[in-house]
C-alpha cells in the first residue's frame, strides 16, 4: 500500500509538468507496466485529479482543469516561493486579500517539513515590512480577475475609466496584458475610440459589462511590456518632459530612483541620461534637484529658467 501510494504521488508530480506523457514513458519514469499507469491514472481520477487522456499513437496523459481544487504537489523550492508570496500578497495591494492569503499561508505552513519551515521562518523573521509604506489605492479582486480573463480570451473591455482629477469616460479596448509595478495594477490596451495604446489603471477601471465581441489580437506597443508601462507612468502621463544627464553611472542613478521616476539611458560609466516627466517644471525641478548628483539638462531649455530661479531664491535664504 505505501509501494502504491509512493507511485500515485510521483505519477502526479510528472503530470503536473503541464507536458502530455504517453502511457509507455510514464511507464518507464515508474518502473511499472503501463497497464498499472491506467490503474494509477484511474485512482488519481477517484481522488478528483482530472487526467485527461487521448487514445492512438499520438495520444498521451495531460493533466487539466476541474470542476475544483485537488491537493497540489510542490517541490522545495516552489513550496518556498509560494509561501514568500503569500506573505507578501498578505502585506496587501490587491483589496480583500490579505485575509485570504493568511488563512492559505496557515494551511501551508502547517505541512512544511522542517527544513523548509526553517528558510521560510527566517526569510520572514529578518524582513521587516514597510507598513503603510507605499500603500497608495488598492484593487478589487473580481475586477482584476475580469480584467485579466478578458486579456485571456481576447473579449473587448467595456469600461468607466476615472482619471486622476476626478472625471469620468467611458472606454472600449482591446485589452492586451496586466502589469503589476510598485504595488500597482495597470492594463495595456488598445483605445478603440482614440484607435491608440494606452495605460488605464486597474484601481480607476468600473467594468460595465456585456463585453465583447471577440477581436484579434495586435502587435503590442512594445516587446518589454513592464519597460513600456514604466516610461508611461513616469513620463508620457505628464505635461511636462524633461531629459537630463546625471553625472554617475546608470546603477548608480536606478539605485537613487523608483521606477515611477522616470527611465535610464546608459551613455557610459560615469553618466546616463534621465527622461523624467513631471506636472509642472516647478516640481520637476526640485526632483531633479533633491536627486543628490550633479547633473546637466538637455531639454527643455525653460527647465533652466526654473533652475536659476531655485538658484537665485535658496542664495537669498542664506543671506
């Protein structure tokens, strides 16, 4: 009995490779005849796993989707990863999850051999979260999971979108991907209306559903989605642009700025170029000021009237 159950549990670690086997190499992996696999695939089938299988030649074993959740098996470093994130996911960003994220982290831990508890528990005892740090407007999680099936499924978005003075439109779009940065959501999409990309925030979407219809989906506006999002968010959403060559390398300056600041463009070791947007040049210009390097601006040449006026007000300070 502990013979069959040892081999039920490595059968259902193969099938969750996500790969289809066939009944001959799952045999071999098992050193068992493969009248015994569709034995254990039955058993597997009773405890509620959906295997799938295809008869012929071509056919094989494939794990899918079921009607609910049966027991999953993670290696080490999974069981690791997964605990890490719920601790995280506890922290917030996502409203209503925390709870929820306790209470899986709980039935987690509890099943952990001790090695495993060990590196979790210290990851945890020697992190120590900013609370309230960062925390900025979180998202429902049934309009994120909507968000997302409709990027799966290719549907057009029907939306109320609020911007961030207040006002209300509403939006058609094609929506591509979601993209997670600084414990915000935003959604990449095609504009039907504006037939442009754009970057909507996940926090500001109302869904106004029936969606649809089906639509092919487009080239993306970038290959590096997280890259294009960042530019948008530190600069294209702003009505003033700058670019300014900073006077230290580009790690150096990543490590002084979040990436909603702005982008990086390596020139050489010693300097990169900065393109930062900010809401007006007043507050661009202490930005760049409160960077703490010494720094030269490209454009735009007003920048430089704002810098001299700082210039001229802090000197007068010290008199």
């Amino acid at each position: 009995m502990l013979e069959t159950s040892a081999r039920l549990l490595r059968l259902l670690s193969l099938l969750q490779a996500h790969r289809e086997w066939s009944g001959a190499e799952l045999a071999d992996r098992l050193k068992v005849t493969t009248r015994t696999v569709r034995r254990d695939v039955d058993r597997l089938r009773e405890l509620g796993y959906p295997v799938h299988s295809a008869p012929g030649t071509a056919g094989g074993y494939q794990l899918g989707p079921g009607a609910q959740l049966p027991p999953l098996l993670l290696d080490d470093d999974e069981a690791v990863a997964v605990a890490v994130g719920l601790r995280q996911a506890a922290g917030g960003g996502v409203e209503g999850i925390e709870e929820t994220s306790v209470r899986a982290l709980a039935k987690l831990e509890q099943v952990l051999p001790d090695r495993l508890r060990r590196r979790v528990g210290a990851l945890s005892s020697f992190t120590v979260p900013m609370v309230g740090a960062f925390r900025g407007p979180t998202v429902d999680p049934e309009v994120l999971t909507e968000l997302a099936n409709a990027c799966r499924d290719s549907h057009r978005l029907r939306f109320e979108y609020r911007d961030h003075q207040g006002a209300v439109s509403r939006r058609t779009a094609e929506p591509h991907r979601l993209v997670a940065a600084q414990r915000r959501w935003y959604l990449v999409a095609w504009d039907v209306d504006r037939e442009d990309w754009r970057t909507f925030r996940a926090d500001r979407i109302t869904p106004t559903p029936p969606h649809g219809p089906r639509f092919a989906p487009r080239r993306p506006p970038a290959e590096d989605l997280a890259a294009y999002v960042r530019e948008g968010v530190s600069t294209r959403a702003y009505a003033e642009k700058a670019t300014v060559l900073l006077r230290v390398s580009a790690e150096e300056a990543a490590e002084r700025l979040s990436p909603a600041a702005g982008t990086l463009e390596p020139v050489d070791e010693h300097s990169c170029l900065l393109h930062t947007g900010a809401g007006s040049l007043d507050i661009m210009t202490v930005h760049i000021a409160m960077l703490g390097v010494d720094f030269e601006v490209r454009e735009p040449p007003e920048l430089h009237d704002h810098i001299r006026t700082l210039r001229d007000r802090l000197a007068r300070s010290l008199g």
